[in-house]
C-alpha cells in the first residue's frame, strides 16, 4: 500500500454556554479534527484495499492524539466520540469504510480503552461537502444526554481523488440534556451499551 499523503488538517473546538437556558456551570466543549488525504484508490475499482487500514493506524493515533490536546490535553476530560469520513467523486463509499478500525480504535486506545462502538458516517462529495458526524458516550451507547452530532467539512476538499478523514469528541452531555434515559453516573461499563 501506497503512504499516507496528508495535504491538510483542521481542528476545531466550539465551547457551548447555554442552549437558551440558564448557563452551564462548565461549558460544553465540542471538537473536531479532519484530515485530507490523497484517495489511493480514486478512479478505479481496486478489489483488495483492507491493507490500507493497516497504513492509516498511525494517523488515526496522531489525529486522536491532536484533538485530547485541543480539548485540554487530558485525556479524562472527554465524555463523548464519533467519526466520519467524506470521500471525493472519484472514490466510492467503501473507501470510507477503511477509516472504521483506524479511527476508532485509535480514540478508543488515546481515551484509555474506552468500551462503547465509536459511532460513524460517510458519503461520496466534493469540497464543501458537509457532514454530521454522530457522537455517543465513550463508555455506554445508551446514555441519551451524549446524543450529539458535529457539522464539519472542509471548504476546499474533498477533491476528487482525496477523502477526508474525521475525528470528533466531547466533554461531556448536551448542556441542559432533559430528555431522561440512563445516566453517566449510572454507567455499568461491561457491555459498551449500558
């Protein structure tokens, strides 16, 4: 398999302080990180491509490494994840898969071995194209005040024979999350889902 070809990285972090109700004692903070890479296998059919997870491990532990340190750089600080990849024209849908494993085991390891299934996205675009990248708890997938979703993209990408790669956290619930289920506090932690 071909190198890695990085042609660009974006980390955003938004802090939220109230949704229209009284203002969170700590802010929310919601952070995202997306790499450009050049598609190896754009404008072709290409039978055999899993190898290529195996080359984007190291750049799932350095983006997951980039965004615990724009979110405060500890690693305990960070409550919810999700990634998503957006492809360009000349990919198709299945090379976005290729960033399932590297991405999520890489938050999954960088976070301390969290047990919840990172929760993922992808389509075929062009620059500009966005996406909403779903987030859940690291821990339990059911605890519904992690629910969340983070809008990213990229203004000049994908190009056609590039992907974007994404990567995103949270620290902790939705700032005024009422809509009940199980709470973090209440997690069991065996299952990844309770």
């Amino acid at each position: 398999m071909p190198e890695v070809a990085v042609r660009k990285r974006i980390i955003t972090v938004e802090e939220v302080f109230h949704e229209g109700g009284p203002p969170a004692a700590v802010p929310l903070k919601r952070g995202a990180i997306v790499t450009v890479i050049a598609n190896p296998f754009a404008g072709r059919y290409v039978a055999e491509i899993a190898p290529f997870m195996e080359d984007l491990k190291p750049l799932g532990a350095a983006m997951a490494r980039a965004l615990v340190d724009a979110l405060g750089g500890d690693p305990a600080l960070v409550q919810g994840y999700g990634k998503g990849a957006i492809v360009g024209q000349a990919g198709e849908i299945e090379h976005g898969a290729l960033w399932h494993a590297p991405g999520g085991y890489a938050m999954r390891a960088v976070l301390g071995d969290a047990k919840a299934i990172v929760p993922s996205t992808k389509k075929v675009g062009g620059p500009g194209t966005r996406l909403d990248v779903p987030v859940t708890h690291i821990n339990a997938s059911y605890v519904r005040s992690h629910f969340d979703a983070l809008e990213v993209g990229v203004p000049d990408g994908p190009r056609a024979d590039e992907m974007a790669l994404v990567l995103v956290m949270t620290t902790g619930p939705r700032v005024h999350d009422r809509a009940g289920g199980l709470a973090a506090a209440d997690i069991q932690g065996r299952d990844g889902l309770r």
